[in-house]
C-alpha cells in the first residue's frame, strides 16, 4: 500500500496524483521526486545537489526507482535527453 493523503491508503495498483520523493539504494542518488503536477523529476544526490528535470512521464520516474541500479538507470535517462 501507498500513501498519498495522511490517514488514506490506497492500493500499489491506484495511480498516485500527487508528488511522491522515494529514497532509493544508490551510492550515488539520495532519492529520486516526482511531481505529476508539473510533470517534473527530481534527483537528489548524496553530495546534496540537487536536479530537476521537466517534462519528464512517470514512467520514466517508475523505471529509475525500480531498477536494479539506480545509478545506471539514471545515468541513461540523461544520456537520452
């Protein structure tokens, strides 16, 4: 189950319309945001910078938290912009 409103729960399989930040196992990425609103992403990094990059489908978003390396997964979604 997700959260997306304090106190509602909704099931995996419900998409979420509101931003999400997931904290992700990277060396490299901190968490990795996305904002449905806006349609942007944002990746934060251990170093404490940060990047946001707009026009970006949630899809995009699901592949990178949900990939076996994130870092990897990252590094060719900007090597396809």
């Amino acid at each position: 189950m997700r959260a997306c409103i304090i106190g509602v729960m909704i099931p995996d399989t419900t998409p979420i319309l509101c931003d999400v930040v997931t904290d992700v196992d990277s060396s490299f990425i901190s968490s990795v945001a996305y904002s449905h609103a806006d349609s942007e992403m944002t990746v934060s990094f251990h170093s404490g910078s940060e990047y946001t990059f707009p026009n970006v489908d949630v899809f995009i978003y699901d592949d990178i938290v949900n990939a076996d390396s994130v870092g990897s997964a990252f590094n060719a979604f900007k090597g396809s912009l």
